[in-house]
C-alpha cells in the first residue's frame, strides 16, 4: 500500500512540469484569426468618415485562446497536439516574470517531494496572479501529490471555472475523482473532456492511457449499488 502511494506521488508531482507547460513561453504565436469584413464593409457604410481601425483590433490573449479551444474540440488526431502546445502557450504567457518563477521553484521543490515548500510557493503565485488559471492548476497538481486529493480538487475546480477549455485540468480532475471514490463524477468529467478535445491522448505518465481509466471508471460504476 506504501509503495502504491509513493509511486502516485511521485508520478502526480513529476506531471506538475507537463501540465503547467514550462517551456510553453517560447511557442510560436498563436492564431489571431481573421475580423468579419462584413462588418467594416456596414460602419463604412453608415459613415463614410468613420473610424474602421476598431474592426481590425487585435483579439486578446484570452480571445485568441477561446478560438483555438474551439479548433481543438473539432481537431483531428493530428491536427490537434500542436493546438494544445498553442493553448499552453498563450496559458502561460499571461503569466508575469515573478509568477511563473514561483511556479518553477514550486515544480523543482515537488520533484523532490518537498511538497510542503512546494505548496508554499504555488500559493505565493496565487497572491501575486490569482486570475490566471494555471497557476491554479499548477499548485493541484502539487497538492495531488502530497495526497491532499480535495485540496486539488478545490483547485482544479476554481482553475475550470475561469478556463473550461483546459482539457489538462479536466484530465487530472477525473482521476482525482476516481482516487476520492467518486466515479459518476469521474465519469462526467471524462465526457466533458472528450467534448472539448476527442483525440486527448492521456499524455501524462504518471496516469493512465484513456482507454485504461475509462475502463476503470466503468469498473468502480459497475461497483455501485443501484
């Protein structure tokens, strides 16, 4: 029993790097789309004086991670990981020079199972940026290793309430659920996943493959009492 939960810990505190994309910052640009001509071609003709320049404004960081969450859900399999890098990126870009620091040195401190520290340094990120979700996510996955399932839960659920399309997030908090009992809930969360990315591939080690965990959702159903 031990060994089962030191090799979860150690596996959910090694993902904490995967899930907060460390190198993320550095990904190419994303996508800004395209804005409707249609609706400069109408300000243009109300007013021919009129200034068109805010038509052409530049979608906010937040703006252009909605569309790509949007091309994810309809990706394919090969269309879709490096959307998700893209994702990741513009994540972590809204993220300032102190913050993402103290979500580095709160992944190095849980790759040495000093969750504790670890735990100190995730919250300190959230003082500093609070609004930004992966700074959420980040410190779940610190507290999923620790064992602190609900702590993570807590969490997680705050980090999806502002980001919905964080498929990551989704991820962890499936399993989270399955660890806390609770498979309905795993369940529900499995579906809402596949809804928002259908190819996810279960990238993290330290967790299992998709086909894997939907089984063992359906196991513990299986278990329930009608």
């Amino acid at each position: 029993m031990m060994n089962r939960l030191m090799t979860k810990r150690r596996g959910l505190s090694a993902c904490a790097v995967l899930l907060c994309g460390v190198g993320a910052s550095i990904a190419a640009p994303a996508h800004q789309g395209t804005p409707s001509l249609g609706h400069t071609d109408a300000v243009a003709a109300v007013s021919p004086h009129a200034d068109v320049k805010a038509a052409h404004k530049p979608l906010t960081r937040v703006e252009r991670l909605r569309l790509l969450e949007e091309r994810i859900a309809k990706a394919s399999v090969e269309e879709a990981p490096p959307l998700r890098e893209e994702a990741e990126a513009l994540r972590m870009r809204g993220l300032k020079g102190g913050t993402r620091l103290l979500v580095f040195e709160a992944q190095a401190a849980a790759d040495k199972h000093q969750f504790q520290a670890a735990e100190e340094s995730g919250t300190a990120a959230l003082a500093l940026q609070g609004d930004q979700p992966i700074v959420r996510r980040a410190r779940a996955v610190i507290r999923a290793g620790a064992g602190d399932f609900d702590g993570a839960v807590e969490d997680l659920s705050a980090c999806l309430a502002v980001d919905p399309g964080d498929t990551k997030a989704l991820y962890v908090l499936a399993n989270l659920e399955l660890e806390r009992h609770q498979p309905q809930i795993a369940s529900d969360v499995l579906k809402l996943l596949k809804q928002r990315d259908p190819s996810f591939p279960g990238v993290v080690s330290s967790l299992p493959t998709m086909e894997r965990f939907q089984k063992q959702v359906e196991l513990q159903l299986d278990g329930q009492p009608d």
